[in-house]
C-alpha cells in the first residue's frame, strides 16, 4: 500500500522556465515581466512580434524595473499571479527618479507664480 507522500526516488516534473524583462515593479512583491515571441500568421505566412505580460511573485523585492529575469510556473499565489521569480538573469539601468520629481516641482511653483494677476476696470 503506498502512502500519501512521495519518496525519495520519485522526483518533480521540471516546470517551465522562461525569460523576460521586468516592465512594472510599482506594486510590493509583484512585478509585470514581458515575454515577446515571433508568431507566424495564418493568413499572411508572415512572422508577427507578439508579447505576454504576466504577474510575477518576488518575494523579496530583488527584481526592478528594466531587469531580465528568470520566472517559473507555480500553484496561484493570488488570482493574477501563478508565477514566482527564480533568478535575475541581468541587470537593467537604473534611473535616479528623485531628481526628476525635484525639477518637476520646481517647475509646477514657477507656473503658479507667473499666473496673469487680475486686471481692475
């Protein structure tokens, strides 16, 4: 009689891996990875660039924006997200955004102060 648990010799189905780039890493432990694959089209016989986007798990927060990385299937981890990150493969540039944000409230201040001021009859 065999037991519910698997035993040493038995071993996992390799589950399928693949490569992508990081495109969102706004929300905490979830990232949106980008897949793009030539697709042949039916009509025309020509190869079309297609793309998936999927919602994956990164536990730790190690993955950011611009970042190959390695993802594998997994049981859901919430409704969107069946995927967890297994490595990042390379590195993406990283962009200082703190500057950016700063000229743009200086530049948002300028535009109030030179507001027409109101003409009397």
């Amino acid at each position: 009689m065999t037991t519910g648990t698997a035993t040493k010799t038995e071993s996992r189905k390799l589950r399928p891996r693949l490569i992508g780039v990081v495109t969102s890493d706004k929300v905490s432990k979830t990232r949106k990875v980008v897949f793009e694959y030539l697709s042949k089209h039916a009509k025309y016989n020509k190869y079309v660039k297609r793309q998936t986007v999927l919602h994956v798990h990164d536990e730790k927060n190690e993955s950011h924006l611009g970042d190959h990385v390695e993802v594998m299937s997994c049981r859901p981890v919430s409704k969107s997200k069946t995927y967890r990150l297994v490595r990042i493969v390379t590195k993406g540039k990283q962009i200082d955004t703190s500057i950016l944000e700063g000229e743009a409230s200086k530049m948002f201040e300028k535009k109030k102060d030179v507001a027409a001021p109101a003409t009397t009859a």
